[in-house]
C-alpha cells in the first residue's frame, strides 16, 4: 500500500556493503529490492572510499536503474582534498559529503561532550583506531572564522559537475559558512546531512534558515530515536513548521542490527501517512525533491 509513495524516488544516503563495517546487503541486494518497489535509484556511503566504482558495476548488470557513487572528505581521501572530489567526479561520483565521522566537530562530540548511548558502527571503528594508540585527527573546515582554501577549490569542483553537496558532521557554525559560501557560487544541489542528528542538533528555527537559503533538509530514518537526537513527533512538527518543497527522505540504514533500508522508508511514509500528510506531500519529499536533486 504505502509503496506507491515511493515509486520513481531515489534513496541518496545509504549504507550498502562491502565497506569497512558489516552491512545487511549490498549493493546489488538493495538494487533488487528497491527495483521491486518501483525506486530508481539510489547513491551507496561508505565514510572511507570513493563509491562511483561500485556504482559502476551495479549499473553494469541492471542498466535500467540508477545507482550513485559518491565520496565523503573524511581523513581516508585526505580531508579536504579537491584532487580527490576531481578524480571521484571523474569516475562518476555525483555526491560529495563534507567529513563525516572525522569532522572535528563530530570528534569533539564523541569524546569530549556528551557521546551515543548507542554507538554507530563508524563510530565504533574510531574508538578502536583511539584504543590502538592510532590518531584521531579532527577536521574543520574554517581557519580563523573563514572557509579554508581548498574548501572553495572543491566547492568549485562540485559546481562545475553540477554535484550534490551535503554538509556531513560538520558543526553548525560550519554548515551555515558552507551553505553560504555553495550559494554564493550557485550550487543548486544542498542537502543538510541528518540536521537532527546529535551531534548537529540544528533547531527548526536554523533548518528554516538554511532552507529558506535554498538546501535541502535531509529526513534520515536511521537516526529518527530519542538516542539519535529527535523522534517522529520532532520531525512531523519540522515539517509541518518548514513545508515539504525542502525535506528528502533518506534511509541512512544498511546497519546490521536495523532493518533493511527500504523497509525503513516504507515505514517512514507510513508514518507520515498516518500522522495527517496527503499522498501529494509524502511524494514530493520522496520522489519529487530527491529525482531533483539525482536528476536535474
């Protein structure tokens, strides 16, 4: 029943393996399943690597769906390193995530304020790498308030590919300078990573902020518990607050202990379907801003 909400709709933050952590399925899996359901599409995360390659071979042997690869500045591709977004967009990347679980900002959380109650298998690798004596070096994006150098080079890289931007872990100091700064060099593909996740906790009044500055909100299902930062209440009220022409929905899922991605979108249109949001608007964050984003 709730699957037509989702035919024709792309999944652009998802979890699939082989990667560093044990994943549920793969990328072919995941493709299958979502094939059934009628998505066309979706793009693989890993924290570590650059996707496109895996993309390419998905696309190999199911030419008529979409997958995406994508890469995210972490310390594995050398932080903020332009060469690398170069190189990944050249291989077809078309997703560029500012650094994830190596943002100093989410190092900073994980360590020294408050930390999960439930740990996140990225974050699990970075206590382990930390009890191996193995450096946990936190990146920024700002240098004396200011975006560094290479921040404008790869903004730039991302502009002259026509990439999808998300912001990461980044703290809201820097997502506010990023956004900023991708506006002023008219990239019109933004999306705030998982604003309500815990280490970012942007308000409502903030996401409106961005999205009134032309980002997307990012709804990820995975993060959507009390230990994650927010519950399906605060989302109903952000949405409700903002309007739906700025959310997507992603799944964030493919971890070993949730269920499989697709399963948790299904769940979450449901979810918004039962809590007063018409099939029109359930469609325009599923489908009509994430085939935007994927396609335009």
């Amino acid at each position: 029943m709730y699957e037509k909400l989702l035919e024709g709709a792309y999944d652009l933050h998802v979890h699939t393996g082989p990667d560093i952590s044990s994943r549920k399925l793969d990328d072919f899996d995941y493709t299958e399943r979502l094939k059934k359901i009628g998505m066309k599409g979706f793009v693989i995360k890993s924290h570590y690597f650059n996707t496109a390659e895996r993309a390419r071979l998905v696309k190999k042997i199911h030419p008529d769906f979409n997958p995406m690869g994508a890469i995210a500045l972490n310390n594995s591709v050398g932080g903020i390193n332009p060469t690398a977004v170069e190189m990944a967009a050249k291989d077809g990347a078309k997703l560029v995530w500012m650094p994830t679980f190596d943002a100093e900002n989410e190092i900073q959380y994980m360590f020294n304020q408050t930390g999960y109650e439930e740990l996140p298998p990225w974050a699990q690798v970075q206590f382990d790498r930390r009890k191996e004596g193995k450096t946990q070096s936190g990146i920024t994006v700002l240098e004396e308030g200011k975006l560094k150098a290479e921040v404008h080079e790869v903004l730039k890289i991302v502009k002259e590919n026509d990439l999808i931007l998300a912001t990461g872990h980044l703290s809201k100091k820097e997502i506010f300078a990023i956004v900023s700064a991708a506006k002023g060099q008219d990239i019109r593909k933004i999306v705030i990573t998982h604003p309500t996740f815990s280490s970012i906790a942007l308000s409502k009044e903030e996401q409106k902020e961005l999205a009134d500055s032309g980002a997307f909100l990012e709804i990820c299902v995975g993060c959507i518990t009390p230990a994650y930062g927010a519950t399906w209440e605060d989302i109903y009220e952000e949405i409700r607050y903002i309007g739906v022409d700025k959310f997507i929905l992603s799944s964030d899922l493919g971890q070993m202990n949730n269920p499989f991605p697709d399963e948790g979108l299904i769940e979450a249109v449901k979810n918004l379907s039962e809590n007063g949001f018409t099939d029109s608007e359930i469609r325009k964050i599923t489908v009509e801003n994430t085939t935007f984003l994927a396609e335009a």
